[in-house]
C-alpha cells in the first residue's frame, strides 16, 4: 500500500499515470498537442471534448452490455487519464509552460 501525506487526495500512482499519458500525447503529436503553440483554445477545448466523450463512449457500451466484463474497468482508466492529462496540459499551456 503507498503511503500518502494526509493532504494529498491523489495517489502518486494517480499522478504519474497522468504525466505519462501528457508526455507521451506531447511527443505523439507535438506541436498540435494541448502544449503545441499553434492550437488555439477552441483546438484545446475540441481535444478534451474528444477525451471526455471517449468516456461517455465507454460508459453507453458498458450500459449496452458490448464491453468485455474483464477489461471495462481498465478501458474506464485510460480514458479517465487522458482527460485529466488533457486538462491539465491545456493548464500548462495556460500557464506558459511548455516543453
């Protein structure tokens, strides 16, 4: 079991699966990642809504009965990660800080 400070509600399991997931967008797709300096907010928001309903995806095949029992469970972690690594690299960018 990992240990946490009482004030971290994020395990760090948590946390470097969402910067494995930035890094690997940002060097998949570079300067057209959340992190690229020709995307425009609207691009940022496109790419997240992609993310999200990703989600929304996985949860009407899961209510439809279409998603192997064994795996939704991890299939519903990918894409939660990629929509917190998504939002939080439109963060950085926000922030000015890029790679």
């Amino acid at each position: 079991m990992t240990q946490q400070s009482a004030y971290l509600v994020l395990s760090d399991l948590t946390l470097s699966a969402v910067q494995a997931e930035a890094t690997r967008a940002y060097l998949l797709h570079g300067d057209h990642s959340m992190l690229g300096v020709a995307v425009t907010e609207s691009d940022r928001l496109a790419i997240l809504a992609e993310e999200v309903g990703e989600v929304a995806k996985e949860l009407n095949e899961d209510r439809l009965g279409n998603l192997d029992p064994y795996d939704w469970r991890d299939r519903r972690v990918k894409e939660l990660i990629q929509v917190a690594a998504m939002a939080l690299s439109w963060v950085e960018a926000l922030e000015g800080r890029r790679p």
